[in-house]
C-alpha cells in the first residue's frame, strides 16, 4: 500500500516511482492539436514578436503565416508531461534542463505527438530519498496519415522523483517480542531484534564523498553547476 505522503505531481497518491523509471523506457503523452486562439493570444501576452501576431506581415514574410511562439510549444510539452507521467509519478521539482531546441515553425491545427524518454537515472546525492531522472522530450508533427513528418521540438531535461516507500514486513513486526517480554534485561531477546525493519532507505553513501552535494557527467563541461 502506498504511504500517505507519496504524492504524483498532481498531488494525487502516486503510482510509479524513481524505481520504475528505468533508462530505455518511452513514455507516451499523447497528441496535442495547436489551436489558433489559444497560440495567437500566449504570444500576445508573452512573446508579442510580429511574426506571432501579425497575421499580415507574418503572411508576407518568408515564414508564410503565423507561427507558434516556441514558448507555447514547449508550455504543450509541459502539459502533456504532466497530464501523462506526473500525474502519477512521485515527481519532485526539477533541477533543470541541458537542452531545448525549437527545430521548425509550428502553425495553428497541427497534430503534435508527444513522447518522453528516460536516458539515466541514479540516486540523488543532493536530496536524499530522492532520485535523478534524466530525460529526453521530443514532439513531432503528424501527417493527414497520423505518420510523423517531422521533429519540431527536442529538449533534454532532468527530474527528481521520490523512491518507492519501504514498508514494515507485517509477519517480522508480529514475531517481535513486546516490551518486557523477555526481562527487564533483554537478555532473551532473539538475534536481530535490534535491527530496524521497514525503515527509510538510507541516503546515498556516495553524498559524504561530495561536500557539496553535487556531481558531474561526462557529457557535461566540467565547470557545469549540477544540482542533482
């Protein structure tokens, strides 16, 4: 049974921990269709770029009509990662991102499919009980056929999610003699009654070799801040 603290990123009780996000997993979030409204009025109010909002210039110009501010493209990726992974994973904030890239325009009524890969993961050194997911985020546009056409959005990411609570073995619990059983002395008490059972997974031992709770990856500049 899951523990009452162990909550998805919507907040609802979780279901998937750091345990099952395992490198070579891909993760489905669906299918988003741009709409027109909702595109033109993000860039309005966030990225009022001509190109975004000017229906007639963006005509004219080499771009052919309005294209999508990337901001709302990647604000699609966020809620389809939400509604399809958080929201039931036991998913903690994010230290950040190594990557976002924006690699074509995107128009109004265009079918995105959205997916998510898991590239590594390994216990946080930095937040202990915790574990570092990276991840890849990619969307591509569908054809009339639902066959992808092309790639429009990549972003490489990572995530921290919580490990799967450790529960209390029932049938231990029940042998455990109770107080005063075996004299005020414990002399009786059986082998390993001292042992804690069903206790919180204890913090990465490799955090004591890092001071400063950080740690680096080879694909990563060396003077790289990392967080995990």
């Amino acid at each position: 049974m899951t523990a009452p603290d162990a909550r998805s990123g919507t907040g609802r009780p979780a279901e998937l921990f750091f345990e099952d996000l395992v490198p070579g997993l891909t993760v489905d979030l669906g299918v988003v269709t741009v709409d027109a409204d909702e595109m033109v009025a993000f860039a309005r109010r966030f990225d009022p770029q001509w190109y975004h909002v000017d229906p007639d210039l963006a005509t004219a110009s080499r771009h052919g009509g309005l294209i999508a501010s990337g901001f709302y493209t990647v604000s699609l990726f966020m809620r389809a990662y939400v509604d399809h992974l958080l929201s039931r994973a036991a998913a903690d904030a994010s230290p950040g991102l190594e990557e976002l890239r924006w690699l074509a325009p995107v128009r109004a009524g265009d079918r995105l499919a959205v997916r998510v890969d898991v590239m590594g993961a390994r216990p946080s050194t930095a937040r202990p009980g915790l574990g570092t997911v990276s991840l890849t985020g990619t969307m591509l546009r569908l054809g009339p056929d639902d066959r992808p056409e092309q790639e429009v959005l990549r972003t490489r990411f990572r995530g921290w999610f919580a490990v799967r609570p450790v529960e209390a073995d029932a049938a231990e619990a029940e042998a455990a003699p109770t107080d005063g059983a075996d004299g005020p002395d414990g002399a009786d008490r059986p082998d390993g009654a001292d042992r804690p059972d069903g206790g919180p997974i204890a913090a990465d031992p490799s955090a004591a070799e890092s001071p400063d709770g950080e740690s680096t990856e080879i694909s990563e500049p060396p003077e790289a801040h990392r967080n995990d």
